[in-house]
C-alpha cells in the first residue's frame, strides 16, 4: 500500500498533524511519502472549472485542510479511480473568528479558497482525521473518520528549563484575537502589581487586549525553535474564548507547555480539560481565577516545581514516536473498506 502524504504547509499544522508523523512512519519501514508544499506532482486535467482527472500515482493520498475548489472536485474524482482519498481538519473553519485573517482567505465568495469546499471535500473522502472528537461532528458526520490528537515530537523533551515568575503566552495574538477576553483584566492586574508579560508569538494589538500599556515582547518563532521558546516562559497561560471555534481545538498548546516544564494556567476548553484530568496544569474559568491560579504560581517556586513535573510526566505519554501508528492504522482501514467496497460493487 503506497501512501502520498500532501502536508498543507511546513509549518504546525503541516508539521504536526502530516509531516512528522508521515516521516517517522517512512523511517519505520512503511512506504509512505511526504511531499512538500512545493514539491507537489498531482497533475489534475481540467475541463473549464471542471475537474475531469487527476493523475498520481499512490494507493492512499492524504490531503489537508482542502478548501481550494478544484481539489475539493479532484477527491471524488480520485476515489473513482479507486484510490484511497482521506482528508485531515485540525480546526472548525466554518466558525473561524472574522478577526483571524484566515477568514478573509477562507469565507465563501472571496475566492477558490472556503470553507464550503472543505466541507465537500470531507463528504466526499475515503476518510476524514481530525484532532478532537468535536470535528467529527463538523466533518464526518456520514461516520467515515477518527480522530487522531495532536503529539509531540521529540526535540520538546528533555529541555532545560530556567525558573521563574514571568508569565508568558506562547501563542500569536492575530490567530487568537478574542481569546485575551476569557482573562479579563487579570493580567493588567498583575503587571500593575510588578509582574513580567511576555508572548512567544505576534504580539502586535495583544497590549491593548489585555488591558495593557503597550504591546508584551514578542514575535515570530521558526517551528524548530519554537519548543525552546516555550521552555523560556516561567507561567504559561492558555486562554481560549468560549465559541464554537474553540469548542473544537486541540490540546496542542498546553500540551507543549507540559512537555517544556512549563507549569500552565488555561481555560476550560473540551481538550484542555482532557489534559488537565490527566494530571497536567490548572483551569481559570473566569477572570478572577486567572488572575488568583497564576499570582500563586507567580508567588511560589515549589509549587511551579511540582506542575512542571506533573506537567512533564503527562507529556512523556503522549510523544508523536509512541503514536505514529495511529495514522498508519487509520490509512489501512480506510483503504481496506474502500477495496471491500469495490469489490462489492463489482460482485454485485
């Protein structure tokens, strides 16, 4: 069975959920390929606006978040070649806030690009995967999908952490631009008490979010240095609004954070209170518990010490190297009912 992995970029979402897990599966012997954004040898002929084949030579093709027109088309059209299509969704386009510049790219109407044609590409699928169980919902309702978390690869264990009371929000504020309202004034609190804020991320606009002076330090990371900017942060935070966006994202943020030994304050989202039920970190349901959970981080190295271990302990269960399998084990059963299937339809 010969799988072709399209990763939609190289950065987290390609990397995570396509890329890494497509490699460490090619180093395990399984003939699977990663082909990069710009590497890409799908050949679709066109009739017009219409897609009347697509030439590729693989048994399975894993796609990610297909919103152009043309590939939601070429889904169908490959699984009536017989080849095996899935798709993988890491978030809930549909609900995506309209401040997230990713909304512009992706509302119906503004180009080749929706979320209407992710929505047909998953119905049309062999498979759908997504990172939490609320996707499938939103994905696979016609019971054709599994969901596959987010894990961790290696380069975010085992790395040195430096104590102290910073808190810090490793995130960038454009792609969360209503979270900050889930902390309330808690953070500009603090600061006016004499604590450090920073991010690890875009931080332009973040200030007057928080209720802040001017905008915390930070700025863009590349992906493999990314795990040590994490490492850095003394009190790491995870707000997350509650919307029907959020309902469906991952654990991937604290989940990092538990693996840096960064002790952790985040919102009560779905997947977030999955992690923390397994022993990693502590939820704020409201301002005033934001800001009481990290001024008692803030205030006491022992108990930083003890959810950094926690935390670390958590994360150690949940490496991408201990998982990988999952996604092979997702790519044969899809295939293997899409070759019952035909089978099926010849007998018959």
């Amino acid at each position: 069975m010969r799988v072709v992995v399209y990763p939609s970029d190289s950065y987290g979402c390609g990397s995570f959920r396509m890329i890494w897990p497509g490699q460490h599966l090619a180093a395990a012997g399984h003939d699977v390929e990663v082909v990069g954004a710009r590497d890409r040898r799908v050949r679709v002929v066109m009739d017009g606006d219409t897609v009347k084949d697509v030439l590729v030579d693989a048994d399975v093709v894993v796609m990610q978040r297909v919103t152009h027109a043309y590939m939601a088309q070429a889904v169908g059209v490959m699984r009536a070649k017989g080849i095996t299509v899935v798709i993988d969704v890491d978030d809930d386009l549909s609900s995506i806030h309209p401040s997230n510049p990713a909304w512009a790219v992706h509302r119906p109407g503004a180009g080749l690009h929706s979320w209407h044609n992710l929505a047909l590409a998953c119905r049309n699928a062999s498979l759908v995967t997504v990172s939490t169980p609320a996707l499938l919902d939103v994905y696979a309702r016609h019971g054709r999908g599994a969901v596959l978390p987010n894990y961790l690869p290696d380069m975010y264990y085992g790395l040195p952490r430096t104590d102290s009371d910073t808190v810090g929000w490793p995130g960038s504020f454009h792609s969360h631009p209503n979270d900050p309202e889930s902390v309330g004034g808690a953070i500009a609190r603090l600061v006016d008490e004499g604590a450090e804020f920073v991010m690890r991320g875009v931080s332009t606009g973040a200030g007057r979010a928080f209720g802040l002076a001017a905008d915390p330090p930070g700025g863009a990371v590349p992906i493999n240095e990314w795990p040590t900017a994490v490492a850095s942060i003394g009190v790491g935070m995870a707000p997350l609004a509650d919307t029907k966006f959020n309902a469906a994202k991952s654990w991937l943020k604290p989940l990092e954070m538990s693996a840096c030994g960064v002790p952790w304050v985040a919102s009560p989202r779905a997947e977030y209170r999955r992690l923390h039920e397994l022993g990693a970190g502590v939820l704020a349901d409201r301002p005033r518990t934001w800001y009481r959970e990290l001024k008692r981080l803030r205030e006491s190295a022992a108990l930083r010490q003890e959810l950094s271990e926690k935390g670390r302990a958590v994360a150690a269960q949940l490496r991408l190297r201990d998982h990988s399998w999952r996604w092979m084990d997702a790519w044969t059963r899809a295939y293997e009912e899409q070759q019952a299937t035909r089978r099926s339809a010849v007998a018959a």
